[in-house]
C-alpha cells in the first residue's frame, strides 16, 4: 500500500455546524496525496457521525476517538497513527483554501528538512472581526510574506496552528505534541524555533481562520493571555536571559509590572524604565523607574520591552539599533 505524502492532523470537538464544510475543503484540494487522521474528543454534539459518514466515503479519511482528554492528547494519537513523511494540523471549525496542501508540499519540498512551510491566514466571522483580529492577521501575515516569522515569536504566536507544514523528522526532533503545555500551539512554535526551522515565506492566503463566540480560543481557560505570558517568559528566561548583561525591563503597565514581579520573585536583578512621568522617579514594588535615556548609562543592556503601542516600538527600535543592539539577543518585544 502506498503510503500519503501528507498527514492532516485535526483534533474535533463539537463543532458540528462547521464540520462539513471544513472536511469539504479537504476533500476539494488539489493535492490529493494526503491521509486525514480526525480524533473527536467525546464531542457532545453530532461531530463523531459526521466524521464517520465522511470515513465512509473515502478511504483517506481516519477517524479516531480520544483515548484521553483534551487537544493535546488528540494530537498525540492522531500522530501516532499518522503515516506521512510531511505533517500539517487542521482545525475542525476552519476553512482550507483549495491549494493549500499542495503550496506548502511544494515549497517545502523545495527547501528540505529543516524549514517549516507556513501560509497567508484570513479570518471570517458572520460578526464584525474586532479590530484585534485585524491586528493580528496584518502582522502575522506580515511576517510570512517575508519569512521572518521567528523574529517577533515572543510577540504572539508567530506560526498558526492550523497553517503550517513540517518534514515527520523535524517535528520528532522537536517533541512533537509530547509537552503538556497549553496553548499546545505557541508551546510548539517555541521549539520549532528553538530548533532553528526556517520559516518559508509565502504570500498565498491558504487557511480560512473562522472566528465566532464559542470557537476553544476564546473560550477555553487553557488559551487565556496569561498562559501566552507564562510560555513567553518562560522560554525567554531559560534560553534568551543572559547572567553578565544588565537586564532591562521597559514599560510600567500590566505587563512591564507582571514581569517585574517574576524577575524580583526569582531574585534575577533588573533595571526598569518608563516614559510615564507620573511614574518615573518613583518605586513600584521596591524598584525604582528610570526614564529611557537612563539605558545610554547602563553597561550591557539586554531588555525585555512591554511597550505595545506600534509607534513607540519602531522608535524603540530605531535607538535600539543605533546603538549597535541586535534584535533577539539584546533586546526582545513581548508585546
């Protein structure tokens, strides 16, 4: 039996009222060299029917039931009954782009093992997207297009889940879905950049991102902004953190104050900056707050910069490398 080049990988869970039309786009690719390994994760809904009919019509199509709880487990026994030498995820509730499968195969079977395929996204809503959506889409988009995805990871996530494609190989290398961590996907994202993978730049739109009021995202304690800030600190501390810099933490908002929390509760020292003059000159939990021409004063700066407004960033940037700093070594964004 030949075995599939691609292995579609998708956890469901009660999303029946999107499910067809998610496996039709599958169905209708292009490419037409791939298995799709669903597990349903004790849906409460008609999804495990639903992907039982469609198993019926064509024999590409596995269907699973999770031997445990939750999309990391989902994963992981979709993988271990997966057979193609290239992986991709799909989310049940989304929409693939007709080339999909065949852009990301071709691209990275043009550049090998160690690259990851990624793809333009666009998000869809019978609701007006908030203009975070919008945010998120431009700058991710921007990114891919220019294949700079692991510049900025710990921004957001940098790579979306359902919209990437990697050699089976590399995503063993990276511990597949083997972590416990949630979100399962940003945890990934970290370890295929710390793993060096090369993102492929594309400029295709090929995953339809759906948004609506009870998508797992939105609703699930697990994807909650704190568990994106305790992966992204905990990556940076354990792999970026040098002991003989002089770390600086710029911003005193809720997130310069939550990492300046963590930074005194690990008795790693730090100098912080602002440029809130209500701020400056006073002390938030001990520490005292510098304005930012302070930095110029100090030896060796490595900074963790909190200040989200894009202006502001670009500007921090253009001192930043004036100063000769290097980007993902002497200074990182976390928003």
């Amino acid at each position: 039996m030949k075995l599939p080049a691609i292995s579609i990988i998708m956890p469901v869970k009660n999303t029946e009222a999107f499910l067809r039309e998610c496996l039709d786009s599958i169905l209708e690719q292009s490419e037409t060299n791939w298995e799709l390994i669903a597990v349903d994760d004790h849906s409460t809904d008609s999804c495990l029917s639903i992907l039982r009919e469609y198993e019926q019509k064509d024999e590409r199509i596995k269907i699973l039931e999770n031997n445990g709880v939750g999309i990391i487990k989902a994963l992981r026994l979709a993988f271990a009954e997966s057979k193609g030498r290239l992986i991709t995820r799909m989310d049940s509730d989304d929409i693939m782009a007709s080339e999909k499968l065949l852009i990301l195969k071709s691209n990275l079977e043009t550049f090998g093992k160690g690259y990851i395929a990624v793809g333009l996204v666009k998000y869809f809503s019978e609701k007006q997207l908030g203009e975070g959506f919008q945010r998120y889409e431009a700058w991710l988009n921007s990114l891919t297009s220019e294949g700079r995805n692991f510049q900025e990871i710990y921004k957001e996530c940098v790579v979306p889940s359902p919209c990437w494609m990697v050699y089976r190989e590399d995503l063993i290398a990276c511990d597949a879905f083997e972590p416990n961590d949630y979100p399962e996907d940003y945890d990934l994202t970290f370890r295929f950049y710390l793993m060096k993978l090369k993102a492929i730049r594309c400029n295709t739109v090929l995953h339809y991102w759906r948004d609506y009021d009870t998508r797992t995202s939105r609703t699930d304690e697990h994807y909650a902004d704190s568990t994106f800030f305790e992966i992204k600190y905990r990556y940076f501390i354990e792999n970026e953190y040098d002991s003989h810099k002089n770390l600086v933490v710029w911003g005193a908002g809720a997130k310069g104050k939550n990492i300046a929390q963590r930074l005194l509760k690990s008795g790693i020292p730090f100098y912080w900056i602002c440029d809130n003059p209500n701020k400056i000159g006073k002390h938030i939990y001990d520490q005292l707050l510098l304005p930012f021409d302070e930095l110029s004063k100090i030896e060796n700066p490595q900074s963790i910069i909190t200040v989200a407004i894009p202006n502001a960033q670009q500007q921090i940037k253009k001192y930043l490398d004036g100063m000769g700093a290097q980007s993902m070594k002497d200074y990182f964004f976390f928003c």
